[in-house]
C-alpha cells in the first residue's frame, strides 16, 4: 500500500553516483592543472652529448664543404664559411657572401642528401660559444637561432619552434652551456635550450658566475645580473634554477665557486663586502677584501687595511689586526709590527717552529723547509729521514722523492739511495701513473723510468703524451707504448680495433695485421697509426702520404707537413686552430 507523500523518482544512490561523479571530475581537473603548472614552470633542461664525430669541414680553393669520415665528399666546397653544430648529426649550415662583422650575408641549412631545410626563415644560423673553455665543438648541440621579420627564435634540429620570433637578439651565455642570453628593446634575459625563461627580460647585464663540477660541468652555475642605475650598475644573484637570492642592489657580487655544498656569495656595497650564504648574510662585519682558501676551508678578510681569519660559518679565528695572514702547514702564520707568529687552526697562538711541515698525503712522511729555504723528508714522529740540503723536494711515489741540489734533479729512497742521479735539468711524475720523465736539458734527451726507477727509454727530442690508458714517447723517427706503471707495450695490445699495425724494422716502417704479416714493407721514415676513422700516415723525403686500413695507398708521400703525427680522414689532412677553428684539407702540395 503506497504511503501518503512517498516520490516514488527519488533515489538516493543515484544522488551519491552524482557526488561521486562530480568530486572525480573535480580531481582530474586538479590534476591536470597541476600537472600543466609542473610543465610550463619546469625550467630543466639537458645538454646534448656529442656521439661519434660523423661529418668535418673541407677547404678547398678558399671555400668550404663537409666530408663524411669515410673521407666521401657530402657538400662540395663552395661555401664562403659552414657551421656544423653537432658533427654526429647531418646539419649544416652553409653561408654566401660572408664577412666578418657584417650581418647582410644569406644562409642555408641542408642535410646529407643536399636537402634545403628550414628555407621559410629569413636566417638560420649556429649559436657560437664565446667562451674558450668550450671543447672541440663551439656551438649549442641541439638548437639553432632562426629570424624572421627581424626578430629571432630557436628552432630544434627537427625544426620544432621552441620559441616564436619575439627577440631582438640570441646568443650564447659564456660559461653556460644551454642557456642562451635574450634581449628585448635593450634589456636582457636568459631562456634554456627548451625556450623556457630562466630569468625574465629585466636587466641591462647578465653573466654566469663561473661555478663547474666535473660531472655537471657549468650547468648549476648561478647568474649575476645588473641594472644600471645613475650611480653604474647594481648587481644581484639568482640560482641556476631561476630562484633570486639577492636583489639587484650591490656594487659587485663575486661566487665561492670552490665551495660546493652551498652558494657562498661576496656582497660588495661602498666597497666593502659580507659572506654571504644561500640568501643569508654569514658576516656582519663587512670586509674591503675577501679571500677563500679551499686548503683549510676559511676566509682571509682585511679590514682597515690588516687581515684576519673567519670560517665558513662566521666564525672569528683571528681578528683583522694583522698586516699578512699565512696558512701554513702545521697553522696560520702571522705577521704584526715586524713579529711572526704561528696560531693553530682554532686560534689559539703556538710555539713557532723554524720549520715548516707540508704533509704527504697518504703516506707516514713531512717535507720539512727550514727558515733558510732547505728542504728535507721526516717521518711521522719527525725522525729526520733526508737530511734538510736540498733547494726543493717533491713525492714521486713509493718511498721515492724527487731532488733538487745544486741545480740538478734526480731521485732518492726513504734509505738515502740515490735511485736517479742528480744529473737532470727536469724530473715530474706523469700525471696517474708511476713513471717518471727525467729531462737533460744539455742535451735535450727525455728519459722515462718505470715504477722500479729502471730506465725504460731514451729518445733525443721527444714528445711524450700521456692518454688514457697508455703512455706514448715518440719523436720524427721513433715511438714506444707504455703502461702506468712503465712496463712496456704493443700497439695490437692498444688499438684492439686497428687491423694494420705500425713495425719498424732496420731503422724503416710498414704495416703488418694482427696476425703479424707484413701488409706493407718496412720502406717509409716513419708512420702513424691507423686512427679512429681507418687511416694513417706514411712519410718518406719528410713528405707525407695515406694508407687506408686495408693498407691501399690514397695519396703517395707529397704532402708538406711539418708536425709529428698528422692526421687523415680519406686523401685529406686534419689542421687544427683550436676553439673548434679546424678543417680537412688536401692542399699541402708545395709548387
């Protein structure tokens, strides 16, 4: 029996589906929005690594072209300059009418197959570093500068706008590699490599402040920027992630870049400076002058023309009273009113020893250098194991110490063995390893020494390189490979990948494979190995030739060089200028 009053249409769980409804749509909406702000607020941004070198520059007839590393012509030289931005990728950038400093010259980007790209752009062209810190390739790897109607944008290699042409200029950031400087009627900012904005178009200067790590190379450096104002510029700080630390209202602002773990700053207003950390002042007290020793991890300040010393954290060691501060050894040497003092690294005033003791790392020994500049080798309980007569002493390795009396170098032991006589001008330890170059400069003989101190090789007028995982000693005539340790080895040991060899034998050079027959005979004055790209040099009159890695002869021994060891991609030779200025040629013929 129905109920007086009853709807029969509500229906309670059709009201909660609804709800439900209604609150999921909401969450995919906070979501998305979330996810949208992550996208356009994400300022990261990856360098390209270059992959294998794929294409290099020709000269020929003072014009340009690009080569493939088979030494196959890809573009004929016909160009006044070519820009390759990256040598792994077929993108090059052809220019006509060039001239240095002049802006009216035409551009054409093409690949591999001689394909136009780009062509809807007024311009194309390769963002150049100015710095010279760069390495072998001097351009942004993975984005160009584009102009249309006046204004510039950066496209990627694919041509994928990642900004529109809205800037009046683009270039590079020295010391900042992905991150490009932009200017828009007369004030500048920084986007990255994606065309996000790192810093907006605000400021009359920006630089970056010089902080590298060995595994982010210049990628987490800050940015100092400045205003002009009518008293000059005004600098402020802001992160690499575009976080402002400090405004733009100093004199001069200068990064710690040895410190790593934090941004340490030195804020300079009327000529005098604080420590600053991250966003917060270190220092009150502020300094004329400001000197980070990363050695003992404290400041040197001055103020009123005499130094102290302050740690990291603030801290006072020494009040700034002294007229020169000095880390030593064994503390902190100080000079006041024509006295000398020694203060431990907490402050606290010493005995002054005659001596000083300079610590070798990871071994039981002190070099001791009295007052009179003599050196001499202690152990850990400073029992005297040299005798302090020598004008330097430097740690080779082992119980080894490299000697200098009277002028000359040479080796001794722990037990006062004279292991390399004092004869040399020059003695230093290859940098990671265990052998020794020992130099006559009489007679400009380079000996090296293996980690027993034997004498391994003997070469007048040597160059000795240093690579990897090998020690190379070689002159116009010569050349021995060894390892680390100075135990000698075997190019087929070394250049797994070669299929010919390089042998001398009866004073001449060939080829051999790695089986060890003779590919070509011993007849030239000297040869390269085969490189990366399959070729080598052979010399003979002091003209050089090319060997393919079947051991075909390219081009006959006619070339005039006058370096060691050139190198070959195909008949052309590699010269190189240095900051990315290099080229493949084959006009070395003297007429």
């Amino acid at each position: 029996m129905k109920k007086q009053g009853q709807d029969k249409t509500a229906n309670p769980k059709s009201k909660k589906i609804g709800i439900g409804i209604g609150i999921l749509a909401l969450l995919v909406i906070v979501i998305v929005g979330i996810c949208l702000w992550m996208v356009m607020t994400d300022k990261s941004y990856e360098v390209e690594e270059v992959g294998e070198h794929q294409y290099f520059k020709l000269y020929q007839q003072e014009q340009y072209g690009i080569i493939d590393r088979n030494g196959n012509i890809i573009i004929e030289p016909q160009y006044d300059m070519i820009q390759i931005p990256n040598p792994s990728k077929a993108i090059f950038i052809c220019y006509s009418n060039y001239q240095s400093g002049k802006e009216d010259y035409q551009t054409m980007v093409v690949n591999d197959k001689k394909e136009v790209l780009f062509s809807k752009y007024e311009q194309v062209t390769a963002l150049a570093f100015k710095d010279a810190s760069v390495d072998e390739v001097p351009f942004e790897k993975s984005v160009l500068r584009y102009k249309q109607n006046g204004k510039y944008g950066i496209i990627d290699f694919t041509g994928k706008e990642l900004t529109k042409p809205i800037y009046d200029s683009i270039e590079s950031l020295s010391y900042k590699e992905g991150c490009l400087v932009v200017e828009q009627e007369g004030k500048y900012g920084v986007i990255n490599i994606k065309g996000k904005e790192m810093i907006p178009v605000e400021y009359d200067s920006i630089t970056a402040d010089g902080y590298y790590e060995e595994s982010t190379k210049y990628q987490k450096a800050g940015f100092i920027v400045a205003n002009k104002t009518e008293q000059g510029y005004r600098y402020g700080y802001i992160t690499y992630q575009g976080e402002e630390l400090l405004e733009a209202k100093y004199n001069e602002i200068d990064r710690v870049t040895d410190i790593k773990e934090d941004i340490y700053l030195l804020a300079f207003e009327n000529g005098q400076a604080t420590i600053r950390k991250n966003k917060e002042a270190v220092t009150e007290e502020k300094y004329e002058e400001v000197e980070y020793n990363s050695n003992h991890d404290m400041f040197i300040v001055q103020k009123a023309g005499k130094e102290g010393v302050v740690t990291r954290e603030g801290q006072t060691i020494l009040q700034p009273e002294y007229n020169t501060v000095l880390f030593v050894n064994n503390g902190i040497q100080v000079q006041k009113d024509g006295n000398v003092e020694l203060y431990n690294f907490q402050g606290e005033k010493q005995e002054q020893e005659e001596i000083t003791y300079i610590a070798v790392e990871n071994t039981p020994y002190c070099i001791a250098v009295q007052e009179d500049q003599l050196y001499g080798v202690v152990d850990e309980n400073k029992n005297l194991i040299l005798d302090k007569k020598y004008t330097y002493i430097e740690y080779a390795f082992g119980d080894n110490f490299i000697v200098t009396e009277e002028g000359k170098v040479g080796v001794v032991n722990s037990k006062r063995e004279q292991k390399i006589p004092s004869t040399y001008g020059v003695i230093q330890k290859l940098e990671n390893s265990n052998v020794l170059q020992a130099i006559d400069t009489t007679t400009n003989t380079t000996d090296l020494y293996n980690v027993n101190l034997e004498k391994v090789a003997s070469f007048s007028n040597a160059t000795v390189y240093v690579e990897e995982n090998y020690i190379k000693i070689s002159t116009d005539t010569q050349r021995e490979y060894f390892d680390k340790q100075g135990n000698q080895l075997q190019n087929t040991s070394i250049f797994t990948e070669n299929t010919l060899f390089a042998y001398q034998e009866n004073g001449k050079w060939g080829f051999k494979d790695k089986e060890g027959n003779t590919i070509i005979e011993p007849i030239y004055d000297m040869v390269t190995e085969c490189n990366d790209y399959g070729f080598a040099g052979i010399k003979q009159n002091d003209k050089w030739g090319v060997v393919d890695k079947e051991g075909n002869i390219l081009v006959e021994p006619s070339y005039s060089i006058d370096w060691e060891e050139p190198e070959f991609i195909g008949k052309y030779c590699r010269l190189n200028f240095g900051y990315g200025l290099e080229y493949y040629t084959d006009e070395l013929v003297e007429e």
